[in-house]
C-alpha cells in the first residue's frame, strides 16, 4: 500500500531551511537556505539541523500543528479542564471523523512523520561530515533517536500500531509501508531508547539537551504504557489484534525494571523537598534535582509556543483563561488529613469547601478568594474583576476555576512571553510508574512505599491500602501529583477506565444575592454547582482514526468505529 500522504514530504527535494529554535540552548538565528551538500559538509550546519529537530518534543500546546502558545492543552481533552474553544469539543463529545478537517489533531500525522523523516536524513548523512569529533557525532546520533522514538510513541498512543519507516526513499522508489503491528513498534522504540542511551552521557552539554536519564526514563512510560489494560489481547475491546495488542508474558517485570533504571541504577535525580505549597509551586518555573528533561523557552526568543499565563490567566489580569479546571477535578483533592471530601470524618463543608485541602491543590488551582499577584481573585458577579463583568469579559472562566501551575507570578505575561521550562519527564512520575509495576508483580509494600515517597513531600498522609483500593490509590496519585501535565488523557485511556469521561463537565458559579436572591453588589457570596458540558465517551475514543485522506490514498486499515 502506498502511503502517498507520507510521500509528499519524503520526496521533498533536499533543501534545508534553518529558523530560529524556540529552546533556550538551541536558540540559532535565522540563516539562509542551503543545500544538502552544504549540511552534511559542516558539522555546524548539521548541528543546527539536529536542533531544529528538538520542535517535534511537546509544550503547552495541544496540538502545535494547529494552535501555538498553549492555548488548547492536553487537560482539556480530559476531565482536568474545560476549554472553552468548541473544536477541543469534538473529542469530549465525542463527534470526531476521519473526514472531519477542523478538529484539532488535523495533519499530525503528516507532521510526525516529516520530523520522522528529517531525523532518517541526519542519521543516514551524519558520519560524512568530516569536521566534526566522533565524540559529537554519536552524542547527536543518540539525541535523534530519542526524538524519533518519542514521535512514534506519540503516533502509536494516539492511533495503534503505525509504519515504521527508518530511511529515507528516493525519488524513484516504490513507498509500499503498512502498519506495523503495536507490539513491533513498542520493541522498536524501546530497541530504540536503549541505543540512545547507550550514546549519552548522564549530564548534557547544555540545559534542555536529551540524556542517558532522559532514555531510560522515556523507557519506563512506554513500557508501563504497553503494559495496561488497553493494550491485553485478553481484554474485551472494540479496537483488538496485531495493531493494538502487547503479548508479552513478563511486560510487568519490563516496566518494573526500566523504572529501577532510573530510580536506582542511575541514582541521579531526587525529588524536590517542600515546606509548603508554594515551594511546589515553584517546581514547575525552574530546573531542579527533579527535572529528568524538560524543554526550555525564553522570551526573548519570539515563540508563539509558549504563552501559558497569558492562556490561562484570569481575564482580570489580562489572562484569556483558556483552560479552566472543572469542578470534578476540584472535587478529587483530598483534605490534609488524607480523606477524601465524601469520607466520614473529613471535615469537608461546602462552606468552607477551599480550606485545608491537600497542598497541590493550592498550588495547582486557583480560586475565588485566592490571592494571586497581590489581590484575591473576584470571579464572582456581579462585579467581579475576573468574572464575565470584568475586563475582558469574553475570557472568563466557565468553570470558576484557573490554573496556577506553570503560572510565574514575577513576570508581566501581557509584554513577556516567560522563561518557564515545560517538563517532559520528572522523578516523579518514574516513582509512580514503578509502584504501578509493582503492584501488578504483586510487591504491595514496595508499591505503597513509591507512592508514599511522593505523598510525604508535600506533607501529606501515608497510604496503607491493599488490593484493589491500593491500585485505585495509584490511579488516584497520579491524577494529583500529574495534574495538567498531559498524562491523565492517556492514563485513563490505558486503564480502560473511560467511562469516568461520560461525567458532565461541572463547574461553580459564585453570585452575590439580597435576600430576595437577587443579584446585588452588596449581596451574600453564594456558590452555585452547574453542569458546564456534556461529555460522551465511547469505546472507539480509545483511540484516535487517521485522516480520511491518509486512508483514501493509501489504503492503510482505518481504526475500529471511525
């Protein structure tokens, strides 16, 4: 089957453009148009060919092929947050179509696969520039397999099992490629990671440059992903055989072990201490002990990629409040104590309803009544500066909530873009895919200890769960300590667990009313909980189809449902 989408870039002709990078260490000025020969004559220009190659990693963004600077991301597609741009609702709803070219993951294919491609170009051309150190070649080597394995874990996450395609073709050639099975790319990923890892060093050259730790640790979330619920040849599923199936007998010892790479093999990274919520906070505004990779910006470097305080700020503040957290996300913080807010004895009272809650959720989530950047937060009406009668009144929040995290309150995001690093990979998760894997090895004591290693240092409650309720208590850490970090979309889809989609999107309304309930300036602060969209997941929205048009032209096998 000829992939005839694919080939419209593969058969570009060999000329290559260089920007300017929108990473802080890869920042290059604009240079003019040269030719093959030219790159691979000049480990400069190559060199600046690989790090053009660092746009395929993830930011702020959703989708960077349609929409820049954050203003559509990951958590909206879930039950984090509520967006309030109508084609993210194409997903929640459920209405996506192959044929459907204004939904939001329009062309990322075509544009995976032209990074894809480039990289194919570099590692075939590389070893004949001949004035550059073989020391510097085979650092540039491993980064660009590190890349090329991250796109296909992207495409294979989104859509099965995809082509894997590891040259580049000529001209002339026959582009007969088909889907290759889940399992084969997973083991070809992986394959992968390891020979990357094998040519990095555990410390880069510069900040924000892929690792020997950044491999290994990408190894573990592909592993523990292949692992799940979703991806069992003995679960009942729409979207089932060779394109969707991991069946291997030891998958959870794999997961394990590649998380204990990291964790103590390497014993590299350490989780970032904090006295408070705000010192978590700052976790995500800077590099620290915990950061594995992470992808670094700068404002002076004019990228629309990056604006996450002006997207999702108050409009008070001149926010556009872009992606709003829902109320059901609210609602799954603990108290301090470690209950949940429907459990005897948690002390929770809608009156109070923000009082005494886990510490992430002060330093995630923002609220009427928070402070932040030196007032309380008004998005109550009428009146309120960051409600629908404040300044830019269009951008208020549906749901009545914000997000702080990721958010520097030290900077004027409505002239600056921030230095904020958006990052990829932290200790953290590795700590809580290890406890998943060992849960399901049935090592409970050593499951609940990487689960209470997070816990403890934001000062929350040890768990002693077991069974069923320990693995719920995995889910459930997660979701907080990862929150807004775009892994709960494919977590839930990989546990299976779906359904929890089909809950209405909720959100609160804060009014102030007289005693005829009425609203008036002086009135009584009241919440009012409100359904702010329906949500309709079904089992094809485990994955995602690919474009008519891919299918049209080459005749690759469309996913179940689409």
């Amino acid at each position: 089957m000829k992939l005839k989408k694919i080939l419209m870039f593969l058969i570009s002709l060999y000329v290559l453009t260089f920007f300017a990078c929108e990473e802080q260490i890869l920042y290059t000025q604009p240079e003019s148009t040269f030719s093959e020969k030219d790159v691979w004559s000049d480990i400069k220009l190559a060199r600046k060919f690989a790090f053009d190659q660092y746009n395929a990693l993830n930011s702020f963004s959703l989708s960077r092929v349609n929409w820049g600077g954050g203003i559509m991301m990951m958590s909206s597609i879930c039950d984090e947050s509520y967006n309030k741009w109508s084609i993210v609702e194409t997903i929640n709803q459920g209405t996506i179509s192959p044929s459907q070219k204004e939904w939001i993951f329009n062309n990322t294919w075509r544009y995976r696969y032209k990074f894809i491609r480039n990289i194919n170009m570099f590692l075939e051309n590389i070893d004949e520039v001949d004035n550059a150190s073989q020391e510097e070649i085979e650092r540039l080597k491993g980064e660009m397999k590190y890349i090329r394995a991250r796109l296909y874990f992207k495409l294979i996450n989104f859509n099965g099992g995809v082509p894997i395609i590891t040259k580049v073709f000529g001209l002339d050639e026959e582009f007969e490629e088909e889907r290759d099975s889940y399992e084969d790319c997973v083991n070809f990923i992986v394959e992968e990671l390891d020979e990357a890892a094998d040519m990095l060093d555990l410390q880069a050259p510069q900040w924000g440059r892929i690792t020997k730790g950044a491999c290994l640790a990408m190894k573990s979330r592909v592993l523990l992903y292949a692992a799940g619920k979703l991806h069992d040849p003995g679960t009942s599923r729409l979207a089932s055989g060779p394109l969707f199936d991991y069946d291997v007998s030891n998958k959870w010892q794999e997961a394990a072990d590649a998380a204990e790479a990291v964790i103590i093999d390497l014993n590299q990274y350490s989780l970032v201490q904090t006295e408070n919520w705000k010192d978590y906070q700052n976790m995500f505004i800077s590099n620290n002990s915990e950061v594995i990779l992470a992808r670094p910006f700068h404002s002076e470097f004019g990228t629309s990629e990056y604006r996450p305080d002006l997207m999702n700020s108050p409009n008070g503040y001149g926010g556009w409040a872009c992606n709003t957290p829902t109320q059901n996300i609210v609602d799954d913080y603990e108290m301090d104590n470690g209950k949940m807010i429907n459990e005897a004895g948690s002390g929770y009272s809608v009156d109070s309803m923000y009082q005494d809650r886990d510490p992430r959720f002060y330093a995630n989530i923002l609220y009427n009544g928070s402070m932040f950047r030196g007032r309380e937060v008004e998005g109550f009406i009428p009146g309120g500066k960051d409600s629908k009668d404040g300044p830019g009144g269009w951008n208020f929040s549906r749901t009545g909530y914000w997000m702080r995290k990721f958010m520097d309150e030290s900077i004027d995001f409505t002239t600056t873009m921030g230095n904020q690093p958006w990052i990829l990979i932290r200790l953290a998760e590795i700590y809580l895919n290890y406890a998943e894997a060992q849960y399901h090895l049935g090592n409970e004591g050593t499951a609940r200890e990487y689960v209470n290693k997070v816990r403890r240092r934001v000062g929350m409650p040890e768990i002693s769960t077991s069974g069923q309720e320990l693995l719920e208590d995995i889910k459930h850490e997660r979701e907080i300590e990862l929150m807004f970090e775009g892994h709960r979309f494919f977590d839930l889809r990989r546990w299976m667990d779906g359904e929890e989609l089909n809950e209405a999107c909720r959100g609160i309304e804060w009014k102030k009313l007289d005693e005829e309930s009425e609203l008036a300036s002086d009135g009584e602060l009241t919440p009012n909980f409100i359904d702010v969209a329906e949500r309709n997941f079904t089992d094809k929205l485990y994955y995602f189809p690919l474009d008519y048009s891919e299918i049209s032209k080459t005749g690759m096998q469309q996913n179940p449902g689409y």
